[in-house]
C-alpha cells in the first residue's frame, strides 16, 4: 500500500522528497500539507524513519528515475507491477 512512485522526481519537488525519505515522521508531526495528505490518502499509515542516510536516499531516487524512464509511455503501476518484499530470517 502507498503511493504510485512511477515519474515521482516528476510530480514532487526532489528536495521534498528527499526530506520525505529521511524524516517523514518529522514531515507528519511538523504539518507538512503533502504528507498529512498522503497520511489521510492511505489511511492512517505512516510511512516508517527508516533512518536513511543522504548516499542512501540519493541511490533510492536514481533508482526511481531509471524505472520510470524504463516504463512504457504511459504507464502506470499497477497490481501487477507491484512487488511485495519480505524480509528473510
């Protein structure tokens, strides 16, 4: 569950984004309109601090930016384009 992340450097400022990335806890608590937006979107679920680092966060929107250059022309994600990721242990 969350948001679509296809063109998002697109639709969001980068900056915002990246802060976003670091402190979204911070984002929430502080008011931010986007974030108490997309808390309200989904329903109450926060997006957890995952205590990214800046190297981190830069790596995460590369990554971002190459699969929505990827991604047929418009597209959109979808459930099948969704991946579950579950940690091994």
């Amino acid at each position: 569950m969350g948001p679509d992340l296809l063109n998002l450097t697109k639709r969001r400022d980068r900056t915002w984004v990246g802060r976003y990335l670091a402190e979204p806890d911070k984002m929430l608590a502080d008011g931010d309109a986007i974030a108490k937006k997309l808390f309200a979107k989904y329903r109450g679920v926060r997006m957890p601090n995952l205590g990214l680092d800046r190297d981190e966060i830069d790596a995460i929107l590369v990554h971002i930016d190459k699969e929505s250059r990827a991604a047929p022309a418009g597209s959109k994600a979808s459930s099948s384009t969704v991946r579950t990721v579950v940690p091994r242990g």
